[in-house]
C-alpha cells in the first residue's frame, strides 16, 4: 500500500506540474504578443498615420501592413537566433 501511495503521490505531482508549465507557457505567450502589439502600435502607427482622422488612407494601410510585416519578420529572426544559441534548434 505504502508503494502505491508514493506513486500516486508521485504522478499526481508530475500532473500538477505540467499543468503548471503549460500555464506558464500560455501567460507567456499572451504577454509576449501584448508587448508585439504594443510595439507595433506604438512604431507603426506612429511612423505611418500622420494625420489621424476616422479613416486610413491607402498609402497608411500600405505602410501599416509593411511596418507590421517587417515587425513579424525581425521578431522571428530574433527568436530563431536566441533558440540556437540556447541550444534549442
């Protein structure tokens, strides 16, 4: 009884952190792509929308798609290296 007690004991906690990691996991997924809006809201639209009014013009989205894509483009850059360079690709 006591053998089946430890292992219980022992599974239920690998469960529980697991669940834990996978939590922590999403928050920082969520946090991550906050601060990605975040940038670029505060670059791209600053850079592109010069004169705010209700509507972008087509020369704003233009601009605001470039800015974005080039965002989404560095960000994967740098994660690609900072994984390789922790030995995870």
């Amino acid at each position: 009884m006591d053998s089946y007690g430890s292992q219980g004991a022992s599974s239920s906690a690998g469960l529980n952190e697991g669940h834990v990691m996978e939590s922590i996991k999403q928050e920082m997924a969520v946090a991550f792509l906050n601060e990605f809006y975040q940038t670029v809201r505060d670059k791209c639209f600053g850079t592109c929308v010069t004169k705010p009014s209700s509507s972008l013009s087509s020369s704003e989205q233009q601009c605001l798609a470039r800015c974005c894509d080039r965002y989404a483009e560095a960000t994967q850059v740098v994660t690609k290296a900072t994984l390789e360079m922790n030995g995870y690709q």
